[in-house]
C-alpha cells in the first residue's frame, strides 16, 4: 500500500485528489492535514491532522512529524501556498514530491505577464500603482472602455472588480487599502477582455509534456452576490478542443519555466473577436476541478488509467511509474459539461440532453 500525504486536503482541491486517487485500483493509505478542522472531514482520509496555516513556522515540522510517523513515501501539497513552503524545504522533507522549483511557484502575476511579453505571448495590457494619485494615469492609460482592478497575487478573484471609470478604481482600491486589508502595491489594472474564459490544464515531467486538456468556464458560483461575477471555481465549464489555445498554454508555461515538472495552469482570456490572450499562469498546482476530471475519467468515461492524472502524478512522484507516458492535449472528450454547485451534486451533461451524476 502506497502511503502519502495531501496538505489542504479540506479545499476543493485536496478533496478532489483524495477522491481521484480513490478511484483508482491502487490502494493508498492517505493522511490530509489543513488548518480548517471543518473543512478536514470532507475528504475520505486514513488520517486526519488540524494543522498550523503555511506561514506558520511550525508547519514544515508538524510535516516531518506525520511523514515520520505514518511512513509516507509522497506528499502532494495541495494550494499553491501550501505548494511554494513544500518546495522551499524539500530537502529537509524525508519524502518524495513532484514540484517546479520554488521560484517558479512564487512569480507573481505581473512577473509572469513580463516574461510572456518578452516571449511575443499575447497578455493582457496591465498597468501597477504604488499610491492612490497613480490610479489616475494608470486608467488613463487603458482609454476607453472598463478595467479589471485585480491582486497580483491570489485565486478565486482576489481583489477584482470590473471598473467602468477611474473613480470607481479608486473607491475600490481605496476600500481595501483603508481596511488595511491591502496595500497599494498588491494592486495591478488589466485590460478587460470580453471574449471566451479558458483554463488549460497541464501535467509535465521533466520538461516533457505529459497532458493537457482546455475548459470553457462558463458559469461562477454566487456570481450575483460577488462584485467582480467571479468566485474561483466554476458551477458550469465544458471541455473543449482549441489549438490556439493548446498552442498558447504550451508556449507560456515553458516561457515561465525552462524545465517544466509538475502541474502547471494557464487562463486565457479572449477579446471580443475571441484573440486569446494569457492573464494568468499557476505553476505547481491543479485547478480545483483537474483532480475532478481524473475522477470522471476512471469512474464515468472509463479511460485508460494514466488519464487521470492525480493518479499518474502520484506514481511518478513515488517511483512506481518509471517513464512518463507522452497522452498529449486533449485527453478528454470535446463538449462535455461539468455541472456543480452546492447541495446539488456533480453532473456531466452534453448538449444532446443527456446526463449522468456523478456526485
């Protein structure tokens, strides 16, 4: 029996790598920790750890005392903050992990949107403030139409909010800064884009990529009650087959990374003539809703196994899996909607009005 470790094994993520690994006809014995003891009685663990948060000095050790004490062989950290501290002291951890090097991880959006430019990768115009007197110029300098007012760091639309003129830039910006919520500097503008909203999944081995698939985030969870319409993961996305963006998604991960290794994200976002653009890169991590998919491809789509990919991860994070299989872009099939939302279960839905639960 393998044995491993999820960290933030509560959030949507970390439940859905339990659940994907689950699937599988591997047995695994799983301990999870995560600093919301709520949330830890989610995910179907072997062993259940209320931990410190990541920014707590004492979370690397409480690490090494579950690695130590229930013999694990992997840990799989599961949110990028989670991801970026595990990475940092790898070599202190007497257990395997399969993570980009730690300043991969921690590049912050607008890093990222500089390394692409200077790669000819299509992004996203973005301005930066350092003070309230700078949101004038820096909206200024979009000309006409609405701005994203967005962290330059964070998931789940941190800080967004779509702004139709500079003085609601400024409410909101200022809101923040006033509540000492955030600072001037964890600001960033960008274009707004009102084209198609794609996530492009990927999985890469030593430089190699392993697989990818692209979805269409269609629809957001409470998006009525958020101001920005955005709350992170979707209730409504569809795979889809688009080679521009597989092409892009390709091209910008390796312009971030020289040697990619791991779970590697990229947003694209399209104009209103769908050009796409790449607005985000997360190095290190699954979307929420990757470990997802790996569980519908074994349970419900009945792929070969490699395709669920928290699966094929793991065993090549542990050995078990000696050479990296090469299942290309596209591995799930074209059109097929994940529904979700909570209380409601999970759903794969085509257009053909045809349906099966999966929750």
């Amino acid at each position: 029996m393998e044995r491993i470790l999820v960290t933030g094994a509560g959030g949507i993520g970390g439940v859905n790598f339990v659940r994907a690994l689950r699937a599988s006809k591997e047995e695994f014995f799983i301990a999870g920790t995560d600093f919301n003891k709520y949330y830890l009685q989610f995910p179907a663990l072997d062993v259940r750890i209320n931990s410190p948060r990541h920014s707590d000095p004492n979370f690397i050790k409480l690490v090494n005392e579950i690695v130590e004490k229930n013999k694990i062989s992997f840990v799989h950290p599961s949110p990028t903050s989670e991801a970026q501290v595990i990475s940092q002291n790898k070599k202190s951890i007497n257990a395997k992990t399969l993570l980009p090097e730690p300043e991969v991880i921690s590049q912050d959006k607008l890093v990222v949107q500089k390394k692409l430019a200077e790669n000819n990768i299509s992004v996203a115009k973005t301005k930066t403030i350092g003070s309230s007197s700078d949101i004038d110029e820096a909206f200024g300098s979009f000309g006409k139409g609405s701005v994203w007012v967005r962290a330059k760091k964070g998931a789940g639309g941190n800080l967004s909010l779509l702004c139709d003129n500079v003085e609601e830039a400024k409410h909101w910006i200022n809101l923040w800064v006033e509540k000492k919520k955030a600072s001037f500097d964890d600001f960033m503008l960008q274009q707004y884009l009102s084209g198609k909203n794609l996530a492009w999944d990927s999985f890469w081995y030593e430089g190699k990529l392993v697989a990818s698939f692209t979805r269409e985030r269609i629809e957001y969870p409470f998006k009525h009650i958020s101001p920005s319409g955005i709350t992170g993961t979707p209730t409504v996305s569809k795979i889809t087959v688009d080679k521009e963006a597989d092409k892009l998604g390709e091209k910008a991960i390796r312009a971030v990374d020289k040697k990619p290794h791991g779970n590697y994200a990229v947003d694209l976002k399209g104009d209103s003539a769908n050009k796409f653009y790449v607005t985000e890169v997360d190095s290190g991590k699954f979307h929420t809703t990757t470990p997802l998919w790996g569980y519908i491809s074994t349970k419900i789509l009945k792929q070969e196994k490699e395709k669920n990919l928290p699966y094929l991860y793991t065993m090549l994070g542990l050995g078990k899996i000696t050479h990296a299989p090469t299942l290309g872009n596209n591995i799930y099939p074209d059109g097929t909607y994940l529904l979700r939302h909570i209380d409601c279960g999970d759903w794969i839905w085509r257009e053909d009005g045809s349906k099966e639960q999966i929750l």
